[in-house]
C-alpha cells in the first residue's frame, strides 16, 4: 500500500500548489493526469524519493519513505533517455541493477531478474541488439524492463508513451496493465488520455486551480476526472 498523506512538492523558489493525499493498493494502474507545468513529474520525482517533500508524508506499506531512496522499491522510468551506442539491451538493464556498486557483478538472483524482465515485457529476442538500433517503442519497453529488473513494489512512469506511434503507444500501455495486473503498483502520466483510460483502474488529476481529483474505478468517475485537469479546453 502506498499511503500519501498531506504531500506538498516543489523546488528551492517554487512550490507546487497541490496537496496530495491519496492512497494505491496493489493491482492498480493510475493515470495521473494534468496539463503542462501542473507538477505531475514532480510528485512522480518525490515519490521515487529523487527529491524531497516541501512537507507531507510517503508511507509504503506502513513504512516512511527515505529520502534520497535508491532501494529498488519504488523506480521511475524518467521521459526520455538517451540511446547510447555500444550497450546491448540486456547490458543496458545490466547497468542500471549494478548502477553505484563497486564491484560490477551480478549475482544469480539478479540475472534471473532481468531474464524475467525481458520475458515480461517480450523482449528476450532483443537481449543482444544495441539499444541504439531499437526503435522509440522497443527501446521504451527496455527502460521499463530495466526498471522492473529492480522487482519494485511500485512503479512510477513520466510520460511512457510520448514520441510513440499509436502501435507502440497502446502496446506500451498494455504492458503498464500487465505489470499493475501481477501485483505491482503502477503510476504513469500522460497527455494520451483516450488511450490511457482504457488500461487504468483510477485517475488522479491536478486541476486546473492546483486541486487534486481522485477519481474511483466507474468510467464515469475516471473521465470526469480528467476533465477537471484539462477544464479549461472544455469550456
């Protein structure tokens, strides 16, 4: 369970208006949905713990978030990453287990976790390409096996499926649903709002006065609470 109580986020000169308080289970896929400069990657970069709260409280299952985190509990797959040359998709998810270890060696269990990753997200046939032949859709399924390689309980996503085409889009988003649906807690934002409801279990939106919308599981909830966030486009 990831409990937000009172969360408030910002940087040094910039706070963002928004209280967050709200509360994921296992199984659910969440839209967070908002327009631009509304502070859905911030709350997603505090929750990762990558930045810490203004105030407010991050609590997994019952427990305080630590801040910085770097655990493996809760991962972020970031906008975009860059394509570096040399790196085979499965060195690619290599690197990111072994990130800040001194001595660079997996350990079975760690091996194991990354084939599993690949299987997944149905990519074992790419394992041995270079990450910088892939294209946009394939090497987005490698960044998010990359961070499931990790086995975290949650898995937060800022805009998955930006610079997609709509094949690659709803197949990446899918995958958001599989992975919420063995047990994992998925929170991802997106501008791809009709695409994106048909795999989410809930919306979380930021309105357009700084206010938060939980939306529950209906259809009808969850659409009316995009429209908050984007009101003032349906006026």
């Amino acid at each position: 369970m990831l409990d937000i109580k009172e969360l408030v986020t910002g940087y040094p000169g910039r706070v963002m208006p928004t209280r967050w308080n709200f509360s994921l289970g296992c199984g659910e896929c969440v839209l967070l949905a908002g327009s631009n400069g509304s502070g859905k990657s911030t709350l997603l970069k505090t929750l990762a713990g990558l930045i810490y709260p203004v105030s407010g409280g991050i609590l997994l299952d019952g427990h305080a978030l630590s801040f910085p985190s770097d655990n493996g509990t809760i991962m972020l797959v970031p906008t975009r990453l860059p394509k570096v040359k040399g790196f085979t998709v499965k060195d690619f998810l290599a690197a990111g287990t072994l990130a800040g270890r001194f001595l660079g060696r997996l350990s079975p269990e760690e091996a194991g976790a990354i084939d599993e990753a690949l299987d997944m997200l149905g990519i074992r046939n790419l394992s041995g390409r270079d990450i910088s032949g892939l294209s946009d859709g394939e090497f987005q399924k490698a960044c998010i096996a990359a961070a499931l390689s990790r086995r975290p309980k949650v898995l937060l996503l800022d805009e998955p499926t930006a610079f997609l085409d709509v094949e690659s889009r709803i197949s990446v988003l899918k995958t958001l649903r599989n992975i919420a649906d063995r047990g994992c807690i998925v929170v991802f934002s997106s501008h791809d709002v009709v695409d994106s409801l048909k795999v989410a279990t809930r919306v979380i939106a930021i309105s357009h006065d700084g206010s938060q919308v939980v939306s529950d599981t209906t259809p009808e909830s969850m659409s009316a609470a995009v429209e908050s966030s984007f009101s003032n486009c349906f006026a």
